[in-house]
C-alpha cells in the first residue's frame, strides 16, 4: 500500500521536531520582519538592517553546510570545492543583477561599469538574455548543476574518492578562482559584480526588499532541510549511507554506487547555487574570493563542528562558526584564523560529533541520571518505638 505524501512528510520528524522548525518559520518569516518594518529605529525592540543582513548570509551559508552534509555526511563524500557551485550560482544570478542597473550606472551605459572601463563594446555571448529574471534562475540551475554532473560522472565512473578526491575537488576550485580573476573573461574581474540597484524592478536597499529577501532565504533553509531529511530517511539515503561504510559490499549486493553518488552530489551542487543566488542580492557583492579554497574549507569545517550526518548539525556550525567570525574580524582581526584552526583541532579530539552529539550525549546522561533516581528504592524508615 503505498503512503500518502502527507503521511510521509508528517513522519520526518516528531512533534518536537516540526514545532522547532514552525518556530523558526514563525520567527524569521514573520516576527522578525515585522520587528523590522513596523518598530522605529529608536525602538529597543526594532530590528535593525544589519541584523537582517548578517542572519539573511547565515542562512545561505546553513544551505552550503546542509548540502555538504549530504555528501559528506551520509555519502562519505569529502568536497573541498563546494565554494565553487555557491560562487557560480551567485555569479549567474548577479549578471541578472547587473544587467537590472541598466543607465544607472557610473559611465550610464547599457554595458555594466566594468566592461566600460575594460572598453568593451558589446557584451559577450554569454551575458546574451541575462537581463531576464527566469532566464538567470534558469542559469543558476543549470551550469552548476551541469558542472557538477560532468565533473562527478568521470570522478565516481574512475572510482576516484577520498582524499584523491578531496584534492582534485579543491584544484578545480582554484583553477576556476584564477580564471575569473582575468578581467578578459568578463566577470569584472578581481572586483567582481557591485553596486546593485534593484530586482523585480524593486530598490534592492529597500526595507522592504531586505525583508524579503530575508523570509525567502529561510524558506528555502526549510525546504532544504526537509528535502535533505526525506532523501536520508528514506531507501536511497540508506544505500547512500550503506555505500559511505562499505562500498564493495553494497556493489556486490548489486547496486551500482555511481547513480547514488552522482545524484546526491549533483543536488548537493544545485543546492550550494540556491544559496549562492540568495547571498548576493543580500550581501551586496561577489567575486573571484569565494571560489577559494579556504572559503570552500571553511564550510567542511562548519559541518563538522555542528556534527556530520544529522543535517540540523550542519545548520548549527554554520551558524556558530560565522558568529564567532562576526565577532573576531572585528574584535581581533589578526586572530581570526587561529581560532578557526585551533576550532577545527578541538572538535576533530575532542567532539568527533560535534556540538549536536554534544547535546545528545548530555540529554542521555540527564535523562539515565533521572532514570536513576526514579528507581532507586525508598529509604528504610528506623523504628523508634520504645
């Protein structure tokens, strides 16, 4: 008999589970953004434009970190290239951006600044059609996700994985961060795309847009969690998980490891460009630098500091690694990546769970202490009868 999807949907998480993810869709869907429209700057409850932004780039980074603990975390996949479908997706989505100035620019031009300055006369063939919204999702979709299927069907026909695979994953990261960086491939170079004026035609600095972006931004982290949750729950994502501990049982099975792998990797990608398209508009900017590989380092540290393979954990990370970069950039800028490393060292020790295995182990103790005490027996009561 087969289940209703609403059944399967309802049976992802528990009660607790679906009342934290209806409190968080309530938090930043609705009260925030109201905090943030409605209330006065003056107002100690209002929520400010910088709020906004900060958690808006979180989140988008919470995607990133989802999708690597897809591959990483259930799949046995270690990237160390994903910064480059979150840095394609932006690129793609911010040629639409760019081409939204229109004469609005510095030079008024229909080119954009820097094919102005570069004295380019026309746009190449691939900014052709930019200028539409569903054309740029449309690339956002496809040339990541393409990239990744090409790159993917070779590297796991090859058998190529671990730290081999790791390694060609970060050399291609940083072979596509040198090739933007020349300014005759026409993605602006080492400045990249700024400068926005608007999308949908609406000011992109407005209130108004800042919060929708916002709200859109945690609704797309809701459905990449549920989506993730779905896949990991359910008979792929335990073939995926059984071809993480043990490969060549799982093909002597019978199952063919390349179609999992290709697949989840490939939707890991796409996922990284969602996030990637939804950062730009917010931040303001894209270029070469987050092709890098130490930004596409960062995000395996994120997940592993949350804890691999429990996808919340990767939300955590993110969330907990970026506040704390928040905080040191400003606070002691020269000791940022100290930090970061000496994180990494502690977690790999000491937390080989993270801070959600943390938390789980600390829930047992409490609930088996508890348990203990409720079962101990009572207390013989002296008789002191004459």
């Amino acid at each position: 008999m087969r289940i209703p999807l609403t059944v399967r949907l309802l049976t992802l998480y528990g009660p607790r589970g679906w009342i934290t993810l209806g409190g968080f869709a309530l938090l930043t869907m609705v009260v925030l953004p109201l905090l943030h429209l409605l209330l006065p700057a003056a107002h100690p409850l209002h929520v400010s434009s910088f709020v906004i932004t900060l958690a808006g780039k979180i989140m988008c980074y919470a995607i990133v970190a989802v999708a690597m603990d897809l591959i990483w975390g259930y799949g046995g996949i270690l990237s160390l290239g994903h910064g480059l479908f979150f840095a394609l997706g932006g690129y793609a989505f911010g040629m639409y951006l760019m081409r939204a100035i229109g004469r609005d620019g510095v030079y008024q031009s229909d080119l954009p600044d820097f094919m102005v300055f570069l004295d380019w006369k026309a746009l190449p063939w691939y900014w052709q059609g930019t200028e539409h919204f569903a054309y740029a999702l449309l690339l956002v979709l496809l040339v990541p996700a393409l990239l990744a299927f090409v790159f993917g069907y070779f590297a796991f026909r090859s058998r190529i994985k671990g730290v081999y695979f790791s390694i060609i994953t970060q050399a291609m990261t940083f072979a596509f961060m040198l090739l933007f960086f020349r300014n005759e491939t026409g993605f602006g170079g080492n400045n990249g795309f700024t400068d926005f004026k608007r999308v949908l035609g609406y000011p992109i600095t407005a209130p108004e847009t800042r919060v929708a972006l916002f709200a859109l931004t945690a609704g797309v982290l809701l459905g990449t969690l549920i989506l993730a949750r779905s896949l990991v729950v359910s008979k792929f994502g335990r073939v995926l998980t059984a071809i993480r501990d043990a490969e060549s049982r799982v093909m002597f099975l019978g199952y063919n490891p390349l179609g999992y792998k290709l697949f989840v990797w490939t939707l890991s990608a796409l996922l990284c460009a969602v996030a990637g398209a939804l950062y730009v508009p917010q931040v303001g900017i894209i270029n070469p630098s987050e092709m890098s590989p130490a930004n596409s380092i960062e995000i395996a540290i994120w997940v592993a500091v949350g804890g691999r393979g429990t996808l919340i954990g990767a939300v955590v990370g993110a969330a907990v690694v970026n506040l704390a970069k928040s905080f040191f950039t400003v606070a002691f800028p020269e000791y940022w990546l100290f930090f970061l490393g000496a994180l990494f060292i502690v977690v790999t020790l000491f937390l080989p769970e993270g801070l959600v295995g943390l938390w789980q182990r600390l829930r047992t103790r409490v609930s088996a202490a508890g348990r203990q005490v409720d079962e101990a027996p009572p207390k013989a009561v002296p008789d002191t009868a004459p």
